[in-house]
C-alpha cells in the first residue's frame, strides 16, 4: 500500500537531472546558487530546492578517489516528527507514502523544522507570507498513477520507485548479489521508525560524512514523535491529579480553620 | 463615568525620563514590528533555516512565561497551602503575571509566519502535538488572569453585586489557573524533548517538563520580589522585608530543589560537565552562579532581611531562568548547526519594546486599580 523510493547512490553519476525535474515539476524559482567544496550544487535544501545531489570525494586505499553522489530530499517518515508536532496538524502522512502538507491550515510556527531528525521543513524566510515547503514525494502525480518526477527523469536507475516492502526485498538482494558493492545497511529501513525514502550507499555515511547534513545514524529505531506523544498522554492525568490536589488542600486548610474558630468559641 | 480613585504618585502626569525612555523604546520597537509585518521575517530577523527559532521565541516566549510564574505561585501559596502572610503580594503578583502573559502573546503573534491565523489551533486539533496543548492553556490562563484583572477593576468602581459573584466561582478560578500554568509551564520544556540528538548533553533530559516547571516557580518567585522593592521605591512606600524574606526563604528552597533536580539529572543520564567550551562555560554561570550562589545567598539572614541583599538574590535567580530558557533553545544547538544566530537589531527592538510596554502597563495597573494592600478595606 505504501508507496517508497529506493536510491541505490552506486549507480548515481551525479548529473543533477533529479534537481531540474523536481524544480520544474514544483515550479520552483530559479535562483543564484553556488557549489560547496566539494561540488554539491545547491549548498542547501531550502523552500526552493527540496532535493539536491551531496558530492563526496573519498580517498581509496588504492590511492584512487572514488566519487560518490547522495540525493538529500524529504524521507517521508512513517511516523513523521513534523506531522506529531504541528498544532493544527498542518502536515499529514498519508496512507500511500507521502508526508503532505496543507497551506491553509499553517501557523508559521516553524516547530516542525525544529523537530524533524533530518532537518527538512523550510521555511520561505523571503516571503512577507511565509509557509512551510519541502519534497511532496510528487503526493498529486502519485494520485494521478505517475511516478515522482524525479524518478522519471533518472537517467541511471538510480531512483525506484515502488511499495515499499518490495523495496526493501530488493535493496537486500543487491547487497546479497554483491557484497563488495555495498555498505550492508539500508538507511531509512528502521531509522527514526522507518522511512519511505530508502538508501543504498557503497560505505557508511560516517565514512561518507554525511551523518551531520541530515542523515543521523545515532536516532534509533523510534519515531521522534514518541517522546512528544508520550508527554501528551500523562496531560489529562495531571490536570486531574493537580485539580484534586488543589481543591483538597483549600477544604481541608478551610475545615481546619472552621474547627479551630469553633474550639476557640467553645474554650 | 466614575471620577479617579483617589490616588496619587510622585511623577503622576508629568513626562519622568524613565517614562520618556520607555516611550522612545517602545516606538523603535512599533516601527520594528511594521516592518516585520509588512518585508517579513526573513527581510527583518536573522532567523534562517538552521535557527527557526531565536530571540523571540526564546525570551518573550519562553523567559516571559517563565518569569510570570508568580501569579500562580502566589495563588497557590495563599488559597491552597493557606500561607495567608503573603496575601499582600497576590494582586502584584496577578497584574505581572497579566503583563507577562500579554508580552508573550504579542511576541508571539509577530513571532509566527502567518500572525493572523493565530487563532488556528482552536479549530484546528492535534491532540498529539505538545504545541497545541501550550497554545490551549496560554489561551485559557491568559482568559484568567484577565477576569481576574477585571474583578480588581469592579472594585476600583464599586460593583458591589458582580464582585459577589465572581467571588462565589473564586476557587474555580484560581485551581484552574493553578492547573493550567503547571500544564503548559512544564510542556514549554516538553517542546525539546523531541529533538534530543540536536542538542547539547547538558539540556538534552526527558526531565525537562519538570525542570521547567520548576524554574517557573523560582522565575515568579524572583520576579515578586524585585517588583515589590522596585515599585516600593518608585512609588515611594515601605517595603515589605517582612513578607519578602519570608518569601526569600522559599525561594531558596526551590532554588535548592531545582539544584539537586538539575545535578540528580546530569549524574543519572552520565552527561559530560567538566569541559571548557563556550556552551559549558553557560551551563556553569546558570548552574552555579544562578542557581547555587542565590540559594547561598539567601540562607544568609543578614542578606534576606536586608533590600540590597534581596535586589541580587532574586537578580540573580530571575537572571538564571531566562539564561536557562536561551540556553535550553540556543546555546544548546550550537555545536550541531551549519550557521550561526544572533538576533537582529530589530529583534531587539521588538523584545524590548514588548519589555516596555510591560512595565508601562504594569505601571498604569498600579495607577488606576487598587494593588497595594493599602487601598483595600479590610477583607478581599
């Protein structure tokens, strides 16, 4: 039923086709960017670029440099921080995979930036009228029976796009077929809970250094969402502990005043 | 119209330099603020993608709520552990924290993307988000302490028959102004529990909720007293030492309670303390030096009896929570962010205009509506 991709990043040349597909589709505006030093263009996601090839360059023991490219867009949880956190649940997950978010309904609060593990909501910091933009994992041509335009565009394989249990059988029978060709993990499996943006990567993403730019490996199999949803749970006790406590306390101080008046008459 | 209490204070009517201070403030930070609303936040602020949240959310959001703990410490003090003695610091205690609450909701209200859809979370419902329930309780706390403001404002006219019934439904109030402000004091902290892996060991706790709220209690505790010996100065009446030390002695417990939390908290989770860095070197000034040295302080007698002696213990403490609040919400991202943050002058000038329309109408309350206890006539 749910819908994922599966980047498998040892078959990315890093032609940036997914970046222009994405900008097209999204209608997004064009702006000035600059490459970072290792020749990632755009340096950051913002609320114009909601997916964007990371270059690495990795030093071989052979002496050779191995390239490596990783898309970094949305990861499109299962159980989504920015959807937990949103006071007016602006943002949603939706059956079918994509983490979708209403323009009306926004607040501007920006708490789901502050939440998300992968830091993915920007927010439209030029506007007078800001909202919240990020990759909509294509949630209106999925609707329509189309696959993500990114994934049309790819001209390497590097995207597939599919349900994402077979996505992962796949994944793992690359591994298996090809175990020197593949760091044996698939980040997006169980991170933060699971995700539907799955990656293949030829070494670690420590080795990769990409573990601070958005792909943690240290959040754990939970969903960030817990920890807020557990908090919310205990509310309604404590109101009522608290409430009790309080209207207790007054009658009992009130009685005790009552009795020492009537002693005081009586004596 | 009924004609003006009789009341009278030195300055009353004339332009004092502190009230021209505060005007001009307060107009730098108007013009501030139409900016923001008009060029928007990115154009007016330094908030970007990695700091979303700054200044605003940290002081007039998160320290304002905190340092107006006192109106429901002080309700809780008085009608629920029945320490009658502080009777006398309830209604100032009330109009700051009335104060407190207002700067918070217009920080926010300039704080938000889209300001006009502040009132979304009221129709728009996630039970599961700790933000809704904070919206929803500021909404109904705020409602409280405004009642409670217009029942002092009855009695300034003599509305003898609705007094009596807002006294009848008194204790509704007052419990569930206590509730409330546990609530979404304690959640204010609960906002961070999400992101645990962002921030700093040393703020990173699953004890924040009851950190917060604990420090609310000293923030308001604090906060009492320096607007009791400020306003006994300005308005030119005794101070109440008395009652103050009294309520320095609390103080220090809470200030102890809050330290053995913090320090219980810090050894339970393992967390690294002895480094030197900038992000240790805050955490030092608001564990020692704003949480132990005012406890410290004032076990002393000789410095909770005296003004002097109070005007830094409670410095200190009020001082140490709005550190914590700056320290739980930015000091604690630093080393994991790609970009730095420091508010801009016109984040400023709004903080400190939302600071001066504060005291402003802190001042006007004072004026016009009978606070100190020696406009009320025996029982209240």
């Amino acid at each position: 039923m749910s819908k994922a991709v599966l980047i498998d990043t040892t078959k990315c040349i890093g032609c940036r086709a997914c970046q222009v597909a994405c900008k097209s589709w999204n209608d997004l505006k064009g702006e000035r960017t600059v490459f970072s030093e290792t020749w990632s263009n755009p340096r950051f996601l913002s609320s114009n670029e909601y997916n964007r090839i990371i270059f690495r360059e990795i030093d071989r023991p052979d002496g050779q440099v191995s390239w490596h490219f990783i898309s970094r867009r949305c990861m499109h949880c299962n159980d989504p921080a920015c959807a937990s956190v949103c006071p007016v649940g602006a943002l949603e997950k939706m059956k079918e995979g994509p983490v979708v978010y209403d323009d009306g309904k926004c607040i501007g609060c920006r708490y789901c930036m502050m939440a998300c593990p992968f830091q993915i909501p920007k927010f439209e910091w030029g506007s007078a009228v800001p909202l919240i933009r990020k990759c909509t994992f294509c949630a209106e041509r999925q609707a329509l029976g189309l696959a993500p335009s990114c994934v049309t565009t790819c001209p390497t394989g590097t995207l597939l796009f599919g349900e994402r249990p077979q996505l992962l059988k796949e994944a793992y029978r690359r591994i298996g077929s090809e175990p020197k060709k593949y760091y044996p993990q698939v980040y997006g499996e169980k991170t933060a809970g699971g995700t539907s943006t799955l990656y293949l990567t030829a070494v670690s993403l420590e080795d990769l250094g990409l573990t601070r730019v958005g792909f943690r490996t240290d959040l754990g199999d939970v969903p960030q969402g817990i920890y807020g949803r557990a908090w919310m749970s205990k509310v309604p006790f404590v109101a009522v502990a608290v409430g009790g406590l309080c209207v207790g306390l007054h009658y009992l101080h009130k009685r005790r005043a009552e009795i020492k008046a009537e002693e005081r008459k009586e004596g | 119209m009924a004609e003006k209490v009789q009341k009278w204070y030195p300055g009353e009517g004339k332009l004092t330099i502190g009230r021209a201070i505060l005007y001009v403030v307060l107009v730098l930070g108007l013009i501030s603020a139409a900016a923001r609303l008009f060029l928007g936040l990115g154009a007016t602020t330094n908030l970007n993608d990695a700091f979303p949240w700054g200044l605003w959310v940290s002081f007039d959001i998160l320290a304002g709520v905190a340092l107006a703990g006192g109106g429901f410490t002080m309700a809780a003090t008085i009608y629920i552990f029945n320490l009658k003695k502080f009777e006398p610091l309830l209604r100032p205690a009330k109009l700051s924290a009335f104060m407190g609450y207002l700067v918070f909701v217009i920080g926010l209200f300039f704080d938000l993307g889209q300001p006009w859809r502040i009132w979304h979370p009221m129709v728009m419902w996630n039970p599961h988000s700790v933000l809704f329930e904070v919206s929803w309780c500021v909404m109904l706390y705020t409602t409280v302490l405004a009642i409670d403001l217009f029942i002092i404002g009855l009695e300034r006219y003599g509305k003898e028959s609705w007094i009596k019934f807002f006294r009848d439904i008194y204790l509704v109030l007052v419990v569930a102004g206590i509730m409330l402000s546990t609530l979404h004091q304690s959640s204010l902290g609960a906002l961070f529990l999400l992101m645990p892996q962002k921030m700093s060991d040393l703020w990173a706790t699953k004890a924040l909720g009851p950190l917060f709220f604990c420090s609310a209690v000293i923030g308001g505790m604090s906060v009492i007293t320096l607007e009791s010996l400020l306003s006994s100065k300005i308005y030119k009446r005794k101070p109440e030492i008395g009652i103050l030390s009294d309520l320095g002695k609390g103080l220090a417990i809470a200030l102890l309670v809050y330290f053995a939390m913090k320090v219980t908290d810090l050894y339970a989770r393992g967390a690294t303390v002895w480094v030197w860095d900038w992000v240790h070197f805050w955490f030092f000034v608001e564990l020692f030096g704003t949480v132990a040295l005012p406890a410290l302080l004032l076990s002393f007698p000789e410095v909770r009896k005296t003004q002097k002696g109070l005007y830094w213990a409670a410095g200190l403490a009020a001082f140490g929570v709005v550190l914590n609040r700056f320290n739980v919400s930015l000091t604690s991202y630093i080393g994991y962010r790609q970009f730095g943050y420091f508010p801009s002058a016109m984040e400023i000038f709004v903080t400190a205009a939302l600071i001066a329309m504060g005291i402003l109408i802190f001042d006007l309350g004072m004026r016009y509506l009978p606070i100190h206890r020696s406009e009320l006539g025996g029982e209240h």
